[in-house]
C-alpha cells in the first residue's frame, strides 16, 4: 500500500511541475526540448525498475501472483515497452487531430497534458476491472486473446488508412450537445461570445484525443495483460508509457513518415501477445522471449523504413 501511495503521489507532482513550473508559459516543443523529456521520462522508467526488484524483494507491495523479484523487473520491462511501442499508432492519431483542427503548435503541450490527465483516470479503471475479470473468469483470457489477434489483422489490412481519426463523429456529438466556435482564443478551452459559453477547437481535440486514447487503449490493456495481472506492474509500466507520451509526440510525429514500416512491427506484437495469452494455461512463455519478440520487433521495423525507403529514394533518383 506504501509504495502505491508513493507512486501515486510521484505521478500528481511530476503533472504539477510540468504544467505549473516548466511549461507555465505556454511555447511550441521543439525538437530537442522534446528529445531531452523523452530521455528523462524513458530514464525515470527504466530506473523505477529498480524500485520494481526491491519492491518485491522486501514485500513492499502486495504480491497476488508470487512474483520474484527478478521476474517482477522483466514483466515490468516487458510491458512497459508494449505500451510504448502501441503508443506510436496513438501519436500518428493525435497528430491528425491536431491537424484537422488547426491547433497550434504552441498550444499542442497542454491539450496533451489534460489529454493525459485523464487517460490515467481511464487505463486505472480499465487495468482495475481488466485484472478483476481475468481473476475472476479464467477464460477471459481467451477472449482478450482473440481480440487482440483481430486487432492485429484489422491492422494488417488497414495500414494504410491510419489517417481515419473518429474526428467527424466526434465532432458532430459534441456539437449537438455544447456550443462549439472555431475560434482560438490563447490556451483558453472555452469562451464566452453574446453570453454564450462555446467550446473552443482546443477543447474539441482534447475530448477526441481522450477518446483516442479509451481506442487505443482497449487494445493496450489486454496486451499488458497477457504479460503479468500483477496491479502494481500493470499500472507503473502503463502510466510510465503514458507519462512520456506529450514528449514523445514532439519528438516522433516529425519522423514518423519514415517509420512507415513500424506498423508491421505493432502487428507481429499484438499477434504473438495474443497467442500468448491463448496458449497461457499450456505453454508458459519465457518473458525473456516475449521481451526479445517485441525488441527485435520493432528493430526490424526500423531498419526496413530506413533501407527500404533509402532504396526507393536512390531508384527515384536513377
């Protein structure tokens, strides 16, 4: 319960200085501003692993499914990198919303922060009433399981057609329930025009990234799931992942059209996740290969954007 109080309370200070002392003015992210967060968050991560394995060595933390501490460290690792590779999907969506909606550039830090805000509200409720089930019906397992291979097929065959935000319908809802103005005044989510209160574009794309997020985060949930149903591991790798989204996005939405091939990379994960948690009460997988399927994974991802898009390049030249 201690280490759930702290990390609680380490998470609501890191949202109070970065909103109220380094980002109290609001400025456009550059890209080394954002190379320099990404690096501290993903250090912070990484770190934590550490507090993960004295955690569990000392009985710190309840530990319903009799981890060891060295085990806890690598489901830890293991999810926290799923939820960071299946956010790549999240920032190419979030950047057509911002987009769509012409929010600028200096604005786009603090959508992202109450956008993240309350994703950590959703995935607590989600992982919560996720690991209740499985705890509760064993064979959840299983629909989570085929829900994540169908998740990756609808990936597999609609690659190309990421650019189909939910920004129309969405829209369209908020509209008829709350006067909506196109008008951007500052970093202001409402104005009032003739004693009216509109909602501004900012708030629009907020209420749409967070319903992104409940998207994306259906998929993710399950993912991490198949890994470990420990509550401390699941919630500190997602919320860590999360956490580091905002820099992450300034850092990756530039070089995203290079990294055209990575969406493969996110189809073997979700498929081989989802075998996983199939096959779970048979075949016990090694976390050591789950973590080197999702590693090499996205390396090879990587590296094919890089090369096939060099050849391509080179050919255009000739």
């Amino acid at each position: 319960m201690i280490l759930w109080v702290a990390f609680i309370t380490f998470v609501i200070l890191a949202l109070a200085l970065d909103l109220g002392v380094f980002n109290k003015t609001p400025h456009e992210v550059k890209p080394k501003e954002a190379a320099m967060w990404t690096t501290v968050w993903v250090s912070c991560a990484l770190i934590f692993a550490a507090v993960i394995y004295y955690a569990y060595e000392n009985g710190w933390v309840d530990n319903p499914t009799q981890l060891t501490s060295s085990n806890a460290v690598m489901k830890y690792i293991t999810g926290y990198l799923i939820e960071l590779s299946l956010s790549v999907d999240n920032i190419f969506i979030i950047a057509v919303i911002f987009s769509t909606y012409a929010i600028p550039k200096i604005y786009q830090h603090e959508v992202l922060f109450y956008g993240v805000l309350g994703a950590i509200i959703f995935r607590a409720l989600m992982i919560f009433f996720g690991v209740v089930l499985i705890n509760k019906f064993s064979w959840m397992i299983y629909v989570f399981g085929v829900f994540l291979i169908l998740t990756a097929l609808k990936m597999l065959f609609s690659h190309n057609n990421s650019n189909d935000a939910p920004n129309k319908n969405a829209f369209k809802w908020i509209r008829k329930i709350y006067p909506v103005t196109n008008i951007i005044a500052n970093d202001k989510f409402f104005i009032k025009k003739g004693g009216i209160r509109f909602a501004t574009p900012l708030f629009v794309a907020l209420i749409i990234v967070e319903f992104t997020d409940i998207l994306f985060a259906i998929d993710s949930i399950p993912a991490i799931l198949a890994i470990t149903t420990d509550p401390f591991i699941v919630f500190s790798s997602n919320i860590f992942a999360v956490m580091g989204l905002r820099s992450m996005f300034f850092f990756v939405v530039g070089m995203l059209e290079k990294f055209k091939y990575i969406s493969y990379s996110l189809v073997v994960i979700l498929a081989f996740v989802g075998v996983k948690m199939i096959i779970s009460h048979h075949v016990e997988i090694p976390e050591w290969l789950s973590l080197a399927v999702i590693i090499s994974s996205l390396t090879v991802g990587m590296l094919a954007s890089k090369y096939i898009n060099s050849d391509a390049d080179v050919q255009a030249k000739m």
